[in-house]
C-alpha cells in the first residue's frame, strides 16, 4: 500500500540506516541473541552514523531535527531486517528515554549528558515498574529521600529494558506519599555506589534485548541529577507515555507487515494435496483477511504518527494504536506459524522467532487492557 507520510528526506535516512543494520547489527544478532545483549560497541557505532538523539539540538552534536518520521524510520527498519531485539536499545533511547531530556533536563543536565546521548556513549533506560507494581504507576514504592543536596535512593525496579547496559536510568521515585504527586523522576548513573543491577532475566523472546532487575540501597542522587520538579513524575509520564506507545505500535505495524510477507510466501512455495497451502480457500480467506486488517492499522498508525509530527497526538489515540496494532501482531504471527505448519515451530525459521518475539507487545508499554481503560476514560466511562 503506497504511504505518504515520508518525504525524501525520511526515505535517504531510511536507506542509510537500512546500511547501518545490515553492516553492523544483522552479522552479530544471533550471537548477540545467545549472549543476551548487544555489544555496546554497536551503540556508539549507531551515534557515530547519526542515528541517536536525532531530535536533540546540534549545539550538543544532535540531528535537530525534532521529527518523529525519523525515529519512526529507525524502529520500522530494524523489525523489517529481523533483527528487532538486537535494535531495540536503539528505539528505546530514541523515542522513549530522551524526550524526558529534552523536555526536562535544564542547562546544566544538557552540558553533561545530551553530547553522549548523540554519540551513544550514554546509554538509556527507564525504569517505572517495580516487582509488586507494573500497571499501577501510583503504586511505586522505591523512596527518595532529601538529604542536603541530595537524594537518598532506596528499592528496586524489574524488567528494565536496557538494563544491564545503561549508564544512565531514568528512575520513578516516590518523594512523597501523595499518589500522583509524589513521585519525582531522578537520573542514577553507572557506578553511582549502592546502585547494582540484577540478573539480565530469561525472556520467552527478545533475546539481544537486555531486561534487567535493577537495586538500589542508599544511593546518593545529588538534586542535580532531577528531571524536572519534584513531585512532577507522574504527569512527566502521562506527557511522554503516548510516543512511546505509538513506537510500540510503529513497530508492532512493520512486524505485521514483515510477519505476513513470510505466511505469504511460505503460503505459494507448500504443497499439499498436489496444490500451493495458500489456494485452500481458508487460508487464502485468513491471509486476506490479515491483509486487510494489516491495511487499515498502517493507514491509521501513519495518520497518528502524521498527528504526532504536529503535535497533535491524543493519549487515547495512543492507546487505541497500542493496543490494537499489537493485538493484531500477535494475530498475524500466530496465524503466520499455523501455516508453515510444523516448520513454524521451528526456531530455524523467523516466523517462530517472530511470535516469540511479539507475545511482550501487548504486555509492556502498558497492557492491553490498561490501554482500554485509557479509552474508556476518555469516553467519559
Ligand atoms: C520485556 C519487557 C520489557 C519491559 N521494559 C520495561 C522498562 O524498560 N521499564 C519499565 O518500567 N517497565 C518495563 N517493563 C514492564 C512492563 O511495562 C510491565 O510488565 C507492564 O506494565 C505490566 O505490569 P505488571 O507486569 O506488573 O503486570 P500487572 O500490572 O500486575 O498486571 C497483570 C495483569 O492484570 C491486568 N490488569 C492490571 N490492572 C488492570 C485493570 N485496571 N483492569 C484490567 N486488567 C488489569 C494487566 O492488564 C495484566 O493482564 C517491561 C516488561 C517486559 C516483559
């Protein structure tokens, strides 16, 4: 289906990271898949080709050009080459963790951090969820505690991405008891002491993606560290939450996309009963199907991403782009194994990879049904 949200200026950025991942992440993923990272080496390679930060201002080395196309671009090439675990350190710095910098870090902060945010020597994490709390954001417990100049920091967080190899973590603190306004958003560096981080866990999929549990016992922010106000947490993620879901739902589209390209042509190749699997008129109704539903989200995914360059994206819309793109993944890659048959439960072939890889969607960036809550919300429910 032709698409009219990119320019030419979108399309010779697409071609020149399209070469960024073939050269230097498509030969190491399977490796970095068994060792359950990538080499950060990688990372400073993608800062050093101008993939990072594209929206921070060039006094710091950064594209300055704040224009979602470009991020958008980045997580759509890194699912179509296959290699989305590999590549998701990327889009997690990009759209989710430096827009709180932007947004939020003053002179100073920007001095210190924003030049290594472009050259990939700072890499990102954000960590919200806790062991006992995930959808309840006002549920955070991990306390920070004035202390002169200083944050005392104490608890921990669970499955972060970009855990083990961050040097910077954006942390969801509870300054106070109030449940909304007590929660302060503070910036722990690597080698802060006191800060450690846990196993990098066992995922079903994902596997170059490293997702960590990270601890902190008595760590000393300085207030020079804080995003933003105290007690402005809460509302810094309800402002910043919609472009991360709607990278989630990018992503998720070029999945659906990529996923049903392979049922598609595995659908041609096998025989059975003397003709192609894909001329059974159920199959070629599920495929027509998909691809119909795969049309209508791409059109609205590029409709909100057009909506978002304007700055006009709703947090429904978000939402609804969430849950809906991903739930249809996961439509797609399950049906997708169904027809290779017994070979699609075989790890040798990428549509196994891909179901493995897209069960998470629905879950992180905020549930399925937490999304509809969203909605329903804002219908007013
Ligand atoms: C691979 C991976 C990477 C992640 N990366 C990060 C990260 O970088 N940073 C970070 O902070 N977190 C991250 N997460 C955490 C993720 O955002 C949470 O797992 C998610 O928000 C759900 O929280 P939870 O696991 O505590 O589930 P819970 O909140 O306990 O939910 C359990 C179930 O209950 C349902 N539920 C909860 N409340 C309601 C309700 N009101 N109505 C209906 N159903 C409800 C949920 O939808 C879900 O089905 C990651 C998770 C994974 C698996």
């Amino acid at each position: 289906m032709e698409r009219r949200l990119y320019e030419q200026d979108h399309e010779l950025f697409r071609e020149s990271f399209r070469a960024f991942v073939e050269r230097e992440i498509v030969p190491h993923h399977e490796r970095w898949e068994r060792e359950g990272k990538v080499d950060k080496a990688m990372f400073r390679a993608a800062g050093a080709g101008g993939f990072l930060g594209m929206a921070i201002p060039e006094t710091y080395g950064g594209g300055g050009v704040d224009d979602f196309r470009y991020n958008a671009v980045v997580g759509e090439e890194i699912v179509a080459a296959g290699v989305a675990s590999s590549g998701m350190c990327i889009t997690l710095h990009n759209d989710v963790c430096i827009p709180y910098f932007l947004r939020y870090a003053d002179d100073d902060q920007r001095r210190r951090w924003f030049p290594g945010l472009v050259d990939g020597t700072l890499m990102t994490a954000i960590a919200m969820t806790e062991p006992h709390t995930g959808s309840d954001l006002a549920g955070i417990r991990t306390s920070a505690v004035l202390d002169g100049d200083e944050y005392v920091l104490n608890g921990s967080k669970t499955f972060i991405t970009n855990g083990i190899n961050a040097d910077l973590v954006i942390v969801v603190a509870r300054t106070s008891d109030d449940p909304h306004g007590g929660l302060t958003l503070l910036v722990v560096e690597e080698g802060m002491e006191g800060f450690t981080r846990g196993r990098n866990l066992e995922k079903m999929g994902l596997h170059a993606q490293d997702t960590a549990e990270l601890f902190f016992d008595e760590v000393r922010v300085p207030v020079a560290n804080r995003l933003g106000e105290e007690g402005m947490g809460f509302y810094q993620l309800v402002e910043n939450l919609p472009q991360e879901r709607l990278s989630i739902a990018v992503g998720a589209m070029a999945g659906a996309e990529a996923a049903f390209e392979l049922a598609l042509d595995y659908a041609k190749q096998r025989t059975a009963f003397g003709r192609p699997i894909g001329s059974f008129q159920h199959n070629r109704f599920l495929l027509a199907e998909l691809k119909t539903e795969i049309d209508l989200g791409r059109v609205f995914v590029d409709r909100l991403v057009a909506d978002h360059v304007e700055g006009r994206l709703t947090i429904e819309q978000a939402a609804e782009a969430k849950w809906w793109t991903t739930e249809l993944l996961n439509r797609v890659v399950d049906r997708g194994v169904q027809l290779h048959g017994g070979y699609g439960y075989m790890l040798e072939y990428p549509i196994a990879r891909a179901f493995l890889d897209a069960r998470v969607q629905t879950i992180f960036g905020g549930t399925t049904e937490i999304m509809k809550e969203i909605i329903g919300r804002g219908l007013g429910l």
